[in-house]
C-alpha cells in the first residue's frame, strides 16, 4: 500500500512529515521500494518497469525521462 502497489482500506501514512493522503507524489519521492524477491515483474518490459518504477518514485515527466536513459543507454 505504502508504494502504491494495492489501494489502501483506511488509516494514512507518514514519511518526513508528509502524508501519503494529502501529497501523495511527494510521499512515494521520499520512501524507498526494495522488494526482498520478485523485483522483477516478468510480464513487463523493460520500458514498463522503468515507467512503473518512475511512477512509484515519483519521478516528473516520468515519460520523458524513460524515453531519454532507454535512449542512453541503449
């Protein structure tokens, strides 16, 4: 829920004083998303996982920039 994966149910949540219900972009920038297996969704591409990681990170112009490192670096 915190990396906006699922929807909440209730209740809120905190990082550096900032709430994920009142700003969420800024809350997702400030917490960081380390999955222990499965990191890798292996029905995305390569394209799809950099924009969904951009999103969940909070990433401006999450478009622009995943077309420009995928331009990067080949």
């Amino acid at each position: 829920m915190l990396t906006g994966d699922e929807l909440r149910s209730s209740g809120n949540a905190y990082a550096k004083n900032c709430s994920l219900d009142l700003n969420r972009n800024r809350f997702l920038r400030d917490i960081g998303y380390c999955p222990q297996f499965d990191g890798l969704v292996g029905v995305l591409t390569g394209r799809e996982m950099i924009l969904l990681f951009g999103r969940l990170r909070g990433v401006k112009k999450v478009k622009y920039e995943c077309n420009n490192w995928l331009t990067h670096v080949g």
